[in-house]
C-alpha cells in the first residue's frame, strides 16, 4: 500500500492510530476509509 485516504477528524484519527508506515490523505467529510493506493509493477493504482 503506498497510502491510504480516509475521512473524519484528522487530529482524532492520528491520536486513534498514533503512528503508521503508510501515508494518510484526508478526504473529509464522515469517518470512511475512501481510497487505498497500491503499488505495481505498471504503477500505482487507486482502489475507491
């Protein structure tokens, strides 16, 4: 995974999570997970 997007409250998410290997992306609105980014050997890919 090159990164992960996700929704709510940043600075509550970050203190839930507290550290992570994989980027965070913030896309607002209500708690979800909206998108995950996958790397492959033709590039990376985008799963919503």
């Amino acid at each position: 995974m090159t990164y992960l997007e996700v929704g709510g409250d940043a600075s509550r998410l970050r203190r839930w999570l507290g550290e992570v290997d994989v980027p965070l992306r913030w896309a607002g609105g209500e708690p979800r997970l909206a998108a995950v980014g996958i790397a492959t050997a033709r590039g990376e890919i985008m799963l919503r």
